[in-house]
C-alpha cells in the first residue's frame, strides 16, 4: 500500500508540476510588468528544480510519471486564450495565474490525503509544491 500511494502521490505531483510551468509558459509572453516577469521565472524554476527531485524519485519506482488531465489542460488552456484575448493585461495575467495555483492548492491537498500512506519523501516533494503554488498565488495580489 505504501508503494502504490507514494507512486500515486509522485504521479499526481508530476502531473501538478507539468501544469504549473505549461500555464506559466501560456502567459509569459503577455506580461508587461518586469517584476511580474521576475515572480513567474523563479516559480518555473523552482518548478523545475523541484521536478528534478520527484524525476529521481519516480526513476527508483521505475515509474514515468504523469501527463496532467488533457480535460483540464484543454480547459486553462481555452480559458487562458479567451481572457487575454479579451484584455491582456498584467490583471488579467495575475487573476489567471491566481485561480490556477488555487487549483493546484485544492488538487494537491486532496492528493496529500488521499494517499496518506505514501512515503515521506513523497509527502515532503507534495508540500514543497503547495508552497511554490501559495508563494506565487501570493506574489500575484498586487497585480490583482
């Protein structure tokens, strides 16, 4: 059981992980504010440093991981185009960024418990991720 909830765990954070930075990458080129620019390049790479982590983790499980949800990849993908199409403003960039981390938040904690048998290592990669999503959520208000 501890296996199969920390691969679970690990899959889900990589599938987390893959959303966080493609949504990062739908907006960037929009953002007109250099400190905005600033927020959103130290959240992917942190992203990124954090998936090189959980990468080496799924390699000892002989696991690949996980796409996100092409259901709701498609979705924040439409939802993202039709807002900056209607006002492409560091707001609107702010308020996209702000309802996704939010998702995350929601999506990881549900995956925390959910798989409560996971290992600590998984846990730990889980909760390093929800921070990375608050900070950023957080670094987004004075855009709002």
């Amino acid at each position: 059981m501890v296996e199969q909830d920390t691969i679970k765990l690990l899959r889900e954070c990589d599938a987390g992980i893959k959303m966080g930075v493609a949504s990062i990458d739908d907006v960037y080129r929009y953002v007109t504010s250099h400190k905005m620019r600033n927020f959103l390049n130290a959240s992917k790479d942190e992203h990124d440093k954090l998936d090189k982590e959980l990468q080496e983790l799924l390699g000892d499980y002989h696991d690949e991981g996980k796409e996100p949800n092409p259901m709701a990849k498609g979705m924040s993908w439409l939802k993202t185009n039709i807002k900056l199409g209607m006002d492409n403003s560091d707001k609107t960039i702010a308020d996209l960024m702000t309802d996704g981390c939010d998702m995350g938040v929601k999506s990881l904690n549900k995956y925390l418990n959910q798989y409560e048998a996971a290992d600590e290592k998984s846990k730990d990669i889980c909760k390093k991720l929800i921070k990375i999503e608050e900070k950023l959520r957080s670094q987004m208000q004075e855009f709002l």
